[in-house]
C-alpha cells in the first residue's frame, strides 16, 4: 500500500480532526474481560451518538491490550493529557466522554 492510500485512509477515519484519543484497557488483570467489552459498546454507542460523522470527530478511539497498571480497573488513558481513569463504569464513563473527551475538561475525581 501506498503511503497517498494510507493517507487518504487516515482522513476517511477524521484522523486530521481529532482532539483526544482515549485508549481502555482490555485484557489486563484489572478487570473482566466481559466488563471491559461492556465498556468499549458503550463507548463506541455514545461517541457515534455525539460525533456522528467520523471524518469530523473530534475524538479518537481504540482498545489496548494492557495498561500495565494492573488495579483498580478498567482503566483508561486520554490523550494529549495524559489523563488516566480507574474503576471505571457506564456512569463514570459517561462522564468521561461528556465532560472530558467533548468538553476537554478532565473528570478529576476518577483520575489519578
């Protein structure tokens, strides 16, 4: 593949809008798998619900293998901050998305 296809590729997915990429822990000890999957539905559901058009949005998303911080999960990281969440739920993370990845201010009571 040529690098012209991989950057068209890279602007179909809105990668030249993007603010914040927020990576979640899928598979490390923190965490139940079946938990996490959970998770990543909702986060994929509520994104596409608030940034319907991919070539637009503003935040990017993708699952991670292990953060290795191996506690107190899922838990996820948000960049440019470099924020980290912990013990995260569809409640905390719908905060998460709200106030953090759209509004840009991070959600200090579930970080660290």
């Amino acid at each position: 593949m040529k690098k012209e296809d991989l950057e068209t590729i890279a602007l179909q997915k809105g990668y030249g809008t993007k603010k914040r990429h927020i990576f979640l822990c899928m598979h490390g000890k923190c965490a139940p798998s079946e938990e996490t999957e959970k998770l990543w539905e909702y986060l994929k559901k509520r994104l596409g619900e608030l940034e319907p058009d991919s070539s637009t949005a503003t935040v990017a998303r993708s699952k991670v293998d292990c953060l290795r911080i191996c506690g107190a999960g899922p838990i996820a990281l948000v960049y440019p901050e470099g924020t980290m969440y912990y013990q995260l739920d569809q409640k905390k993370l719908e905060r998460v998305i709200v106030e953090h990845l759209i509004a840009g201010k991070p959600v200090d009571e579930y970080s660290f």
